[in-house]
C-alpha cells in the first residue's frame, strides 16, 4: 500500500514534464483602458480571439510551457480578430475593427527564420482605414537566440509609409530558472520611432512573472510611453491563463492605464 501511495505521488508531481504535444492554440482576451483627457476621462474597451496552427506538433517536454514553439522553432500561421470600442467626452464613439494574418517559418537545416503579416483596420470614421503589412529575416546564431530585421508598411488611402524594423529574443538561464528577453524598434521616417524591450521570468515552467516598457517619439509630440506588469500560469499542459495591467503617458501628455486577461487552449 505504501509504495503503491509513493507511487502515486511521484506521478502526480510529475505529471507536467510527461511529453505532451499540441498543433494548433486558441486565445481570447478582453482589455480596458482609460485615458484622462481634458474634459473628461476616455476609455476603450477591446475584445479579441485568435487562432494558431504549427506545421508540425509542438512537444512541451523541454523548457517553460509558453516558450514551447520558439524553443522547437515550430513554423506557423495564425489569424487574429479585434473589436474595440471607445469612449471619448464631447465626442461621437469610435469602433474600430481590425483583422490580421502572421506566418512565421524556419527554415529547415539552417539556421534561417522568415516572417510575414498582413493586416486591415477598419473604423466607423471615414479616412481612417487602415492596410498593415511586413517581412522579416532573422537568423538563430545560438540556440535560443533570434535575430531578425524587417519592415513594416502601412497604407492610409494613397499614403504608405515604410518603416526598418530590428527585433532580438533570447531565451536563457538563470541560476535554476528560465528568462526570456525580447527588444524590438521601429524607426520611422515621416512618422514616431517605436521602442519596446519586456522580459519574462519562469519560477517554474508553468508560472511565470513579466515586465515591458513601450517608447515612442515623435519629432512634433512630446514622447509617448506604456510600463506593464504581467504574470501567465499554465493550470494543464494546454490551458494557460494571462493577466496584465500598464500605466503610461501619451504624446498629448494624458495619463493612462488599462488591465486585461487573456485564455489560451492548445490540442
């Protein structure tokens, strides 16, 4: 009887490291965000889902359970939809609408990584409608190491602007534990110049704790910013659970802040 208890408790304690692979992953998340604006306080709420299928099947036997696909290089292509609606005093409402395609490949027997996205925004004022575009090149020197740059591209009417892009994230270890770093900027010519690092901390590789600060300057605006905290557990091997909240200033000097959370379901 006893052993068959020690047993049963070895097996319970790890029943997260048993192989388990998933090939397609579901979000759905909702957020709220409130701008303190002159007259008034403005708000928006987004609501979104989305969907992502692999190539090939992702095991979650090495590593932290949210870093399963990057550390196998598992090649994709996801579709997301937002809805947002908003809030402003003295003003009519603004829905936006917003639908966007990602692939994301790695090369086979190289060392190569390739990415491309496409995207529309559609708002219930007229002008504004928005078509998003972008590559990018990236090269894994080490392992667990990405490095890529790109361009990003966006077409409002008969204006398109064409922005460089660098991004790097890095997965390494800390003592006992994983950490994932990640920077990313987006230089633009006509328009803001786009700053954002963040980094993830795995107290194991079901729970982890997170952090991002979000730049962005503009020669004829004072300079915008975003600080976030955010913290993801995995209570199965396919069903994660994210909260987050995030104060900042943008570039018309009004504070904000919002919240969200975020389900995700892999099988």
């Amino acid at each position: 009887m006893k052993k068959q208890i020690v047993a049963s408790a070895i097996a319970a304690a790890l029943s997260l490291n048993v192989a388990y692979a998933y090939q397609a992953e579901l979000n759905g998340g909702v957020s709220y965000d409130r701008v303190n604006v002159t007259g008034g306080n403005a708000s928006a709420v987004d609501a979104g889902v989305g969907a992502t299928v692999y190539l090939d099947p992702v095991a979650t036997n090495r590593g932290p359970l949210a870093e399963a696909a990057f550390i196998n290089r598992a090649s994709s292509g996801t579709l997301a939809y937002n809805y947002v609606q908003t809030s402003i005093p003295n003003a009519s409402d603004v829905k936006v609408q917003s639908i966007a395609g990602e692939l994301e490949y790695y090369i086979p027997q190289t060392n190569l990584y390739l990415s491309g996205n496409v995207g529309r925004t559609i708002l219930n004022v007229s002008g504004f409608n928005t078509t998003t575009y972008g590559a990018e090149l990236g090269v894994l020197p080490i392992a667990n190491l990405l490095l890529a740059a790109g361009v990003e591209s966006a077409r409002v009417h008969s204006d398109t602007t064409n922005d460089p892009t660098i991004r790097a994230k890095y997965l390494t270890q800390i003592g006992e534990h994983t950490v994932n770093l990640e920077a990313f900027a987006q230089f633009g010519k006509n328009t803001s110049d786009d700053y954002r690092i963040a980094g993830d901390y795995y107290l194991d590789r079901t729970f982890s704790v997170g952090a991002d600060y979000t730049l962005q300057t503009e020669k004829s605006f004072d300079n915008a910013y975003n600080f976030g905290l955010n913290a993801r557990k995995f209570f199965a091997e396919n069903l994660s659970v994210k909260v987050d909240a995030n104060v900042g200033r943008d570039n018309n000097r009004d504070h904000d802040y919002g919240f969200g959370v975020v389900g995700t379901y892999r099988f």
